[in-house]
C-alpha cells in the first residue's frame, strides 16, 4: 500500500497532507494542459472513481508506504 505525503500553502500557513492512493498509482511529471506552476500529477482509483493530485513546484510531496518509509521523492519544494 503506498500513500501521497504532501506538504503545501494554504493561505500563507504549511499545511502536511496524507493521502492513502492504494496498491497501485499513476506519477506523470510535466502534465500537458495544466498551469505552468503544475510539475507533476498522481491518479489513483478509490470506489471505482479517478482522483488526481497536482504537485505544484513550490510543494513538497512524496510516496510513501503507510508506515512512513519513502519511496520516491517527487519534489522538494522551491525556497
């Protein structure tokens, strides 16, 4: 089972979101037809439905498995 750690801004406040995405996910870097800010987009299915994730530039997120190991690092944030 894997899970999207992702730490963004929200109304000038860091805010740390988890999300379970299941056995499998879908990672595209550089999406087409997305704002430019967007680097990176995550789809999983849950209840039969698609869910995307944008991973903007100044985000930091990650793949993790539920225990919190890191799998991959999709991005690091910019300062």
């Amino acid at each position: 089972m894997y899970a999207l750690k992702l730490i963004t801004e929200r109304n000038s406040r860091k805010v740390e979101e988890s999300w379970i995405l299941g056995d499998m996910y879908r990672l595209e870097f550089n999406p087409k037809e997305v704002p430019e800010h967007v680097i990176a987009r995550i789809e999983h299915g849950q209840n039969g439905n698609l869910i995307n994730f944008d991973i903007k530039n100044t985000d930091q997120a990650y793949i993790t498995t539920l225990t919190g190991d890191t799998i991959r690092v999709i991005c690091r944030g910019r300062v």
